[in-house]
C-alpha cells in the first residue's frame, strides 16, 4: 500500500472517524490534519526547514506524530503497516510510503547523526525499532511554543536605560555584526566587561535593533553532549541566539563550541575576554567599560531624581569619590534609602551606602580604620595642615575639574590623589590618612605589610594587584604604613633580587597610577624613597617632631573633656620632655588608669610623673632625678 505524503490523512480518515466514541482527540486528529495538509508556515512546517528532513523524515515524523494523538490512532498505523502495535517503526514507514519491505535505501535517515535522531527517540537502521516523537517536538508542533528548565524568563524587566557613549558603542557593534554575519560559519559573539556595566541590557537593546531574538541560558558548564544538543535543537526552532552568562574555564568553552556548532551564532557575557584559541572557533568581542565619572554623574542624577534628596547635595562629589557601575549606583541607593530611614536623604547618607553596599573587605591584606578623628584633634604646622586640606579638596572636587574643565582629556590616566606622609613614629601619620578619611566620608583602609610581602617571586606583585582591584570600585584610601618596605630607592641591579625588588616597585608605581582612589604612604625614611617616584607623588606632607608650642596644643587636647585633672604643672612637662604625640596620648590614658587604680577623684601630677617614667622606660631611656627636676619627690614612693 502505497500513499503520497498528501495523501496521508485522507487515506487513514475512514479508521479515524470510528475513534470518536473511543476516546480518540477529535480537535488534535483535525489539527494534525491540518498542520499536514496546509500551504501555511505552520510549526511542523518549520520543524521540515530546520532540521533539513527529506522525504522520508518526513514521513516518519507524521505516523509518529499520528501514533501520539491516542493509542487507537497508533493501533490504526500498526494495522495499515503490519508493524509491531502501538509503534512506529522503520519498516512500517518504508511499507506505508513506498511499499518497500526494507529499509537499506533509507539507513542514511537513520543513522546517529541525521535529522531524525534529532526529532525521535529510539531510531536506528533495525526495521522493528520503535520510534516516537520526542516531547519538545510534539509541543511545538501543536503549541508553536518550546520551553526548557535552562531558558531564562524571558520578561526580565530591563534596568533603567540611559544612552551612555559606552553602552551605545557596543550596541552599534552588535547590531553591525548581527547584520552581517553568515549563519552558515560557527561564530562566537563576546559581550564581555564587569557585571552591572548594562552587558544584558545593551546586548537585548542590539538584538531588538537588529531584529533578532535572544534566549538566555542557565546551563552548568561541565553539561553532558546530549543535553547540549537537546538544547541547540530547541533553540534551532525557535530561531533565537543562545546567550551564556558564564565565568571563563575550559568547559565554557567546549559547551560554547558544542552551541555554536549546533546553531550557527552563539553569545557569551564574560568578565574576563576568552581566548579564541581554546574556543577553536571565531570570535567577535565587545567591550563595555563602566562609565566615566561624567556619566556616572548622570545616573546618580536620574537615580536620586524622585527621592527626597536633601538641598545643595553635589551629586558630583559622589562620581570624583566612587568609580561605580549602573548596578553598584542602584544598590547605594537602595541601602542609602535604608540606613536613612523615612527622613530625607542625605549625600552623606548616599556615601554610607556606596560603602554598605559594597562591604569592602579586602581580606587578611589590609584591615579597616575607624575614622574617628577630626580636624580639632590633630596637631600640625600650618603647612603641613594646608596641604592636608588641599589634598581633600581635590578628591572632593575631581569631578569639576576632571569632567566639567576637560582634564580627563589631557590626563586620561593617574587621577588618584597620591600622597606621602613623613616624619618620626608618633608624629600623627596614621591620624592625619584618619582624618583625611573623616573629612571626606570614606572608608580607610590600612595595608599589613606583613601579609603582603613576600620572599618568593611574583607574590608581592600579585598581592598587591588583588588589593587595588578590590579597592579600585569603592576607591577607599589604602594606607601603607611604614611603606619605605616596599617604596625604597631602586637598586643598582647584581643579582636578581635586585631585579625583582625594583620590579616589584615599578609595579607598585604603576597600580598606584591606575587607582582613581586615595593612596597615602607613611615613612619615617622619605629619603629612602627613589627621587623618580617622589616626582609622581600629589603630595608630600611632613609630620615633623613636635616642637614646644604643639606639644602644648597636643597636651591640651590629651584629656578629654570628661577626665578630671587636679593641679598638674603643664609648662613643666612641655619644657623638659620632648615627646611625640603618641607618646604624649600614651603618657595620657596611662595616668587615667593610675588614678582610678588608687581611686582618685582627680589625675593629679604625681600620676602622669610616674606615666613619663613608664613611657621613657618603653624605650630604653633612663628616668633619672634629674630628669625628674622639682617632681622627683612624686617617684620616691614607687
């Protein structure tokens, strides 16, 4: 018996019709019938052009879809065929379609990589073996919809979108490739760039542009082959572009060759850039930067537009201070919103949340200060003092100069602020990066050297760097105490830990130059630092020794408010001890607790006499009589 493809239905109607009382899918046998029969772009008609099936696919592929509508309709097929019942088979395709009673002039249908084995589980070149539709396949055709686990929803709402000079560039170099690329070559297109740039968001805007759909995938790299081609078959009908999101490594790339293969373009959304060598394939990669402060400043103005923002805040401040993406920006608002409560917002506030938001931890490498210290805490000579507030003012104020005079373009790298601290220990060093870091809302951080030296090759480098890029989005301060370590004069090179120490500062000055943030540097050896890196330095601010009239001032400011002092002789202990401001602080807090110990209502003379012994015997000195002068008495009982 032999029938046209045409013919198919008309010729199987009379065993239908008698199926109506038994249960048989009056609406899905009509609509086989149709689908089969029609001139239309129908799904099955797409199922046919996808997969390239030639006459026999087709055939198989219509008994097996005819079997699936009910069990009789399957028990019809068997009936007409002589195939095994329930099934369709092979040999019953060969009889019914050409009246042949093998199936040799068909094996290459049936081999392992045809179009059929795509459409039907269980085909091979055995005439009896039994086949049905696979289920995506069955749902498309009577839905026109493909669904899997691994396709993202596809109504993702978009991030609030403004047309940056980044994001429009590599929409324009999208829309440019998808238009010209052919389908026929495998290619890979490569969105890469930090997450929360507006990768996603730029890349749906192209594909929209170009008219091209796009499905995201969820989908494990270390995915097995047949679970690949499953899913390249699904997206095969329904004509869109599979995009990954997924971090670089070896099984990215094979599963991006196994899609790329299968569908002719895939897209990847990457950090880090990957090597066309390893993928064996062709590559179009585009980048996207965070944006500049400019624009930055721009999506802090149409991100804060509907808030209760307070009066005069310079939202400026917040693009020269933090170098944010689109995604950081949205997250410090929202924890700004939280920390601020119901009441307005305030740019302090938003600042606070940049910092929550991030929660910056830079691990063993470096731990937090608390900037506790403000301008009427430290002691300075007037030059010192005003470069410490110039050096805050041009933080405060990069964005003006920066984006609004035009610098950037004539400084398009090394706009951190980079600064020297110098001047013996306890001179204020680490109290001034403190007040520094008060005055300007941020956060401070204070490098362990310990942690970040190292004795074997290429690891101090690497420290480093890891420092700087968890730093580099929140552009804390780094503080690098007692940073001669690392910052010393280079070496004349013979032999090579000459070399690798020089290398290791060149390295250093290159990461300081990059970072848009604040970095201070503390020695109590300035003249060990290499003169061509001073020339590179924002700042030098020195931290001299105390003379008379600041240890006054810092003696004064010792106590707090709170503390009760008895009759202590001040112009004594300022003209005959020279002592440093943490000396001095010591000398302070130790008294405080030689009084409670004796319970004492009031710090008396006798108590800081005996705290100036203690703090010279910390460092090998001597405490003699005479040094002690009229207040010698005050030791004679301890």
């Amino acid at each position: 018996m032999i029938f046209g493809y045409d013919e198919l239905f008309s010729e199987l109607a009379k065993y239908l019709d008698c199926f109506s009382e038994n249960g048989f899918d009056e609406n899905r046998a009509r609509r086989i019938k149709e689908l089969l029969s029609s001139d239309e772009d129908t799904p099955l008609d797409r199922v046919f052009s996808v997969f390239g099936c030639n006459e026999f696919d087709r055939c198989a592929l219509a008994l097996a879809l005819l079997a699936a509508a009910s069990s009789l309709a399957a028990d019809t097929v068997s009936k007409i065929s002589g195939a095994r019942k329930g099934f369709v088979t092979p040999a019953a395709v060969s009889s019914i379609f050409y009246g042949l009673g093998d199936i040799i002039p068909f094996c290459q249908s049936l081999s392992e990589d045809s179009p059929l084995c795509r459409l039907l589980d269980g085909v091979s070149e055995s005439q009896g073996s039994p086949m049905t539709v696979k289920d995506f396949v069955t749902a498309f055709v009577f839905s026109g919809i493909i669904s899997d686990e691994a396709f993202e929803p596809s109504d993702v709402q978009e991030a609030a979108y403004l047309p940056l000079k980044c994001s429009e560039r590599v929409q324009r170099e999208i829309v440019s490739f998808l238009k010209c690329n052919d389908p026929s070559v495998p290619f890979v297109l490569q969105i890469s760039g930090e997450t929360g740039c507006g990768r996603h968001t730029a890349l749906r805007r192209a594909f929209r542009s170009a008219g091209r759909d796009q499905i995201f995938l969820t989908l494990p790299a270390d995915a097995p082959r047949q679970r690949i081609t499953e899913l390249a078959s699904k997206l095969l009908l329904t004509g869109a572009v599979p995009v990954l999101d997924a971090r670089g490594g070896e099984d990215l790339c094979r599963v991006l060759r196994l899609l790329a293969d299968e569908t002719g373009l895939c897209a990847v959304i990457n950090e880090s850039e990957l090597d066309p060598k390893e993928l064996c394939l062709p590559v179009f990669t585009v980048r996207l930067n965070r944006p500049d402060p400019e624009e930055q400043f721009l999506i802090w103005k149409e991100m804060t537009k509907c808030l209760p923002l307070e009066k005069d805040a310079d939202l400026s401040e917040l693009s020269g201070e933090f170098d944010m993406t689109p995604a950081d920006i949205g997250r410090a608002v929202s924890f700004a919103l939280m920390l601020e409560g119901n009441g307005g917002l305030t740019l302090g506030g938003i600042k606070k949340g940049c910092y929550r938001s991030f929660a910056s931890d830079m691990g063993d490498k470096a731990v937090r200060l608390e900037a506790v210290f403000g301008w009427d805490d430290i002691v300075l000579p007037e030059r010192s003092r005003a470069l410490l507030s110039q050096a805050c003012s041009q933080v405060r104020l990069r964005h003006r100069v920066y984006s609004g005079w035009g610098f950037s373009e004539k400084l398009p790298y090394g706009r951190g602020v980079s600064m020297i601290f110098t001047g013996p220990p306890g001179t204020g060093k680490t109290m001034g990066a403190q007040v520094m870091a008060k005055e300007l809302e941020m956060d401070i951080y204070r490098v362990s050297l310990a942690n970040v030296v190292s004795k074997y090759i290429g690891e101090t480098e690497k420290n480093l760097n890891g420092i700087f890029e968890r730093a580099k989005s929140c552009r804390v301060i780094l503080f690098f105490d007692e940073a001669d370590v690392l910052f010393s004069k280079r070496t004349e090179v013979r032999d090579s830990n000459d070399k690798y120490s020089n290398m290791e500062s060149a390295f250093l000055l290159q990461k300081m130059e990059e970072y848009s943030g604040v970095v201070i540097l503390a020695t109590n050896l300035v003249q060990n630092f290499d003169e061509a890196f001073k020339r590179r330095m924002s700042y030098i601010i020195e931290f001299p020794f105390p003379d008379a009239s600041r240890r006054r001032e810092l003696w004064a400011k010792a106590f707090p408010a709170k503390t009760p002092l008895g009759d202590i002789d001040f112009d004594f202990i300022v003209e005959n001890y020279e002592l440093s401001g943490s000396n001095i602080k010591n000398i302070a807090l130790q008294s405080a607790f030689l009084a409670a110990a004796e319970n004492s209502s009031t710090v008396e003379m006798k108590h800081i006499m005996r705290s100036v012994r203690n703090e010279f015997a910390k460092s090998g000195k001597a405490f003699t009589k005479a040094e002690a002068g009229e207040y010698h008495f005050l030791l004679s009982d301890v």
